[in-house]
C-alpha cells in the first residue's frame, strides 16, 4: 500500500513503513487506482504507473479523474470531454459534456448535450441511450433512473424499466431492497380532518426488486446494511430487518447505519454502539462518533480531544486534536503540537506526516 504524501507543496508516495517510494516531485497527486495515480505537472493532469513510479500518460489534460473499472473522464476545455483506456486512448470519443465519472459493471455514464444521460461500455457503444434525466450507477443489477415526468424508477443493464418512474425520490438498491418516497399533497378538505397546517406529508417504504412494498410507512429511513436498516417513526429511530420486522424499537435519538456489525446509537445527547439485536456493547459516553472500520471507531469525548475505541469500548492510543479514520492500517490524527501523524492500530506514531528520519 502507498500513501500520497506532502513535502514543501510537492506530492509523492510512502509506503506502510512510511519509507519514501516515488519521489515528491508533483504538483497534486491522488492515490492509485485502477494501478494508475492521478498527478499533476505544470498545471495539467496525467497519470503515474504504481509499478515503475513513471508516467503511464502524459500531463496534458485540464481535468481529469481517477480511474474506475477501466475509465478515466478527462477535459482539454469545457466542448471536450470523454473518457480514456488505461492506455490513454478514447473510449467513446469527446463530445459528451463534462460531468463527474460514474462507471459501475463494465459501463460509464455519459451527459449530450441535452443534458440527457445514458451509458456507454467499454469499447465505447451506446449500451443504454441518453433519455434520462438523471441516472445513478447499477447497484445489485438495477439503476435509479429519473424520467421526464421528474418521478424515480428503476432500470437494467439492458435499459429495461423494471420499476416505473412512481416515486417523488428513491436510493439505490442494497441488500435486495430500496427506500423509496412518496409527498402527499393533502386537499383542504384533509388539511381541515387531520387538524393540520402542513400542505402535504412525506412517508417512506422500503420495496423489493419487483417494487413490492415489503414494510410500513416511516418518516425517514436509511439504506440497508449488514441485514438492517435505520427507520425512524414518532420522532425516534429504530432499526427493522429485511422482512420489514422491528429489531430494535424506535427509541433513540440518532443512529449510524451498521458496519461491521455494530452501529452507533444517541441518548441524552451521548454516542455510543449496539449489536445487531440491540443490546448496548459500547456505553453512550461520547460526544460524536464515527463507523467502525478495520475494527477501530474515531470518538470525540467532552473534554475537546479524539480519539479511537475498539468494540469493546477501550480506548487505543492517545489523545488528539483531531483524528480520521484507518485505512489500510493506518489513520492520519492532527496533534496538540499542530503536527500530523500516521498512527497504526495499536495507535502507535508510524512516523510524522510530511517529515522523514
């Protein structure tokens, strides 16, 4: 693993051990995907081989992205844009307006210039025409799409509409189902029954792959994940499984979605982590919280410090100004002394960002 590192306004790459592994010569450079680093030279863009530590493709882009699944979006000017192979050749050619890169299963979304959207694959044919007025990424076979009647729906890889554009706003499928939401505008006549001067209603439902309703209606709800979602009813949050059942009743403050098996809970103004059947594994003692990841949760106590707990609630290393989450082993935490710091999971100072021994 490489990290992208700073030295006086310069970017380069450490490794784990935090030893220096391509030089810090570039004026901006991104983390690598895809094998390929986008950096910057001279105030236009290329791309860095992770292999050898030399340019892949030269910097001549004025905007460029990182590389997913294949794809790059670059930009000479704002009239040309359109998408590279690894090689530094055209997939599609560059008459597409600009727009950020989404590709998901082999395809990247592309804009006309009626600000339509469609997907091309990777040798650059149309797979789904542009006639869309927004289109999300393919999650679990299916894409969140918008039509011209500004309602959500649901299409295939084939472009096929296998849940009608029916919902006022929609998310991506996960897990086999997706949180869909429908506003109510009331007539006088209901304003006045419902005792209520709010002009409409806004409820959420959760629907399968068919766009079978499977749950109740909530006020808000959040995707699901590890087999569970956040619902919120009567002004408090719970969580219900993939049947739409109750695991955990509607009686917190806030609540983080699940990951690795745990997910954050507030009361009394206090975070702190539930299982997955609901019972309290880390007390609610902190004053903002993040996801565990990699087994580590970054907490913020009361007294103006960060700091990271394992899921038995333990603290592991020290206190810090501000910390960010482990990735790959490592998090960056800002110190006291107005340094930063690569800290490993025993919270351990790997070495000092942007300085060497």
């Amino acid at each position: 693993m490489q990290v992208r590192h700073h030295l006086r306004n310069f970017s380069g790459f450490i490794n784990t051990q935090g030893e220096l592994k391509i030089d810090c010569k570039w004026e901006f450079a991104d983390s690598f995907s895809n094998g390929l680093a986008r950096v910057q030279q001279f105030g236009k863009w290329g791309y860095l081989d992770r292999n050898t530590g030399l340019i892949a493709i030269n910097c001549k882009w004025e905007r460029a992205s990182s590389f997913v699944e294949g794809f790059a979006f670059v930009s000479n000017n704002l009239d040309k844009n359109g998408y590279i192979d690894k090689a530094g050749n055209s997939i599609g050619g560059f008459d597409w307006k600009y727009e950020y890169i989404m590709v998901s299963d082999g395809l990247a979304r592309v804009k006309d210039n009626k600000s339509k959207y469609g997907y091309i694959d990777k040798y650059g044919n149309i797979v789904i025409p542009c006639v869309w007025n927004e289109l999300n990424s393919f999650c679990e076979g299916l894409a969140l799409v918008k039509g011209d009647n500004n309602k959500y729906g649901y299409i295939t890889k084939n472009g096929n509409v296998v849940v009608p554009c029916m919902f006022d706003y929609a998310n991506n499928f996960s897990e086999g189902r997706a949180c869909t939401t429908i506003r109510k505008v009331y007539s006088d006549e209901e304003k006045w029954f419902y005792s209520n001067n709010c002009s409409y209603s806004i409820w959420s439902k959760f629907i399968n792959k068919q766009g079978d309703y499977i749950s109740g209606s909530f006020e808000d709800a959040d995707d699901f994940k590890g087999g569970l979602a956040a619902v919120k009813k009567n002004g408090k949050w719970g969580f219900i499984n993939i049947n739409g059942d109750f695991v955990c009743p509607c009686k917190w403050e806030e609540v983080r979605s699940f990951n690795e098996g745990m997910a954050g809970v507030k009361t009394d103004g206090r975070w702190g982590f539930i299982n997955h059947i609901g019972d309290i594994v880390v007390p609610c003692v902190w004053k903002s919280i993040s996801d565990f990841n990699e087994g580590l949760a970054a907490v913020e106590g009361f007294d103006f410090y960060e700091t990271f707990i394992n899921m038995s609630g333990k603290v592991v290393g020290g206190n810090w100004q501000i910390v960010s989450p482990f990735e790959n082993g490592l998090a960056i935490v800002h110190n006291w002394d107005g340094k930063d710091y690569y800290i490993n999971q025993n919270g351990d100072v790997v070495c000092e960002r942007g300085f060497f021994q």
